[in-house]
C-alpha cells in the first residue's frame, strides 16, 4: 500500500488563508461569511472565469447502499453561473418528470476499481471477495488507497457528514488533488483542485443532486461579488 495514493487532513491552500481553517466555517466562528466568499473566490470564482472546472453531479445511493456500480453521475463543463443553472434545470425538469436523472455513461467508482483490482492480480496478488467488496480494505492493492479516499468523499456528499471541512489529498485520473470538502447549513459539496494555481489545469466540483439548489443559491449570492464594477 503506497501512502503517497491519498492522505487525510493535509493542510491545503485555505491554510496560507485561515489561521485554523477548520473552525473558519463553523456556525458560531466570526466573519463565518467572509470566510466562505474568500473560500469561494480563492477555489472557485477564479476557475470558472478561466473555465477550468467541472461540474460533477452525483445520484443513485439511497437507502444506506453504497455499491460502487450504483454511483451515477453527470458532468458539466462550468464557465459561468448560467451553465450551472442549466445542469440543474436538467435535473430539476427530470425529477418533475419522474424520469431517470442525467447519467454519464462512465462509472466513476466502478471501472476503476475493477481495473486496479485486475491490474492487482495479474501481478499475481490474490483479492478475496471480502477485500473487494469491502472498500476499508481496497488499500491492500494499488490504487485502493486512493480510491477508498474518493468512495469516501462521494459517501459523505451523499449521507451528510459533522464535520464542516476537510482537506485531503488523493491521485485522481487527472494528478494529485487537494479534496477540499464543505459540510455547510448553506449545501454540501467538495472541490478537487490542483495542489498549485496552474493556469490550465482542471477543477471539479462534486455535490450529491439534492444539492444543486442551495448550491446555486450560494453561488448566486457569492460569485458576482468578485466581478468587476
């Protein structure tokens, strides 16, 4: 099991911001709200208005299940607050339907896992079916590590979490990530961003479907404070 795959509560670059930013969001810290448009700003506004993020929209956990194959999502490409608008109308108009929410066709957990656990035996490690279905235990074959980090951060954007942030890091299809995770009265969500302010690379911002509203609404109060006058 290689270390270097994910680790948990790493300072970030909100901790060149906060003096403790795991307090900075709490409900009863002072300037709480400035806290969260500096966050905002610093994470977000910058990398829409270069169109480097991504919009992950997660769905299909309920009920206590967490089956890799079950996690469903929709990506969008965001460059400002009208394309989030428009994935969310996608969403909204589906649900109104009672028709099946937007689907990639990829599975974000799933394939991957089968292809570290295939890449795990053909070097002749052998995985029985309590290491495979247990994801605690997919860190005993490489890229397990990460991936339980990730299963992780999906499984608290779907079932809630106590805790108002954390950071980790993890290696995602695109490099090391910084997994910046909010857990705030105002909506759920998490942004996967470079470790460094790379000028093209990309962002991803993931949030469970029931989400998208108040997200929306906090953006809409947030972002346009950061455009020019």
């Amino acid at each position: 099991m290689s270390y270097s795959e994910a680790r948990e509560h790493t300072p970030g670059r909100l901790h060149a911001l906060f003096a403790d930013p795991y307090r900075a969001f709490e409900n009863d810290t002072d300037e709480r709200q400035l806290h969260i448009r500096i966050m905002l700003h610093t994470l977000l506004a910058r990398p829409i208005a270069h169109g480097q993020i991504t919009l992950r929209v997660i769905h299909g956990w309920e009920n206590g299940g967490f089956e890799p194959e079950d996690l469903q999502h929709a990506d969008f490409h965001l460059n400002s607050l009208a394309d989030f608008h428009a994935a969310a109308a996608r969403f909204a108009a589906a649900n109104r339907q009672n028709a099946p929410l937007p689907a990639d066709g990829s599975a974000i957990l799933a394939a991957p896992l089968a292809d570290a656990i295939a890449g795990a035996e053909a070097e002749g490690l052998t995985l029985n079916e309590d290491i495979r279905e247990t994801p605690a235990r997919w860190p005993a074959f490489e890229g397990g590590l990460a991936l339980y980090t990730l299963f992780k951060m999906y499984h608290r954007l779907v079932y809630g979490e106590d805790d108002t942030y954390r950071c980790s890091q993890c290696e995602t299809p695109h490099g090391l990530r910084e997994i910046h995770e909010f857990h705030l009265e105002e909506g759920e969500f998490a942004l996967l961003a470079p470790l460094n302010d790379e000028p093209d690379a990309p962002y991803l911002l993931v949030l469970h479907e029931s989400q998208l509203e108040p997200i929306e609404q906090l953006l809409r109060d947030s972002l346009p404070l950061f455009e020019p006058v």
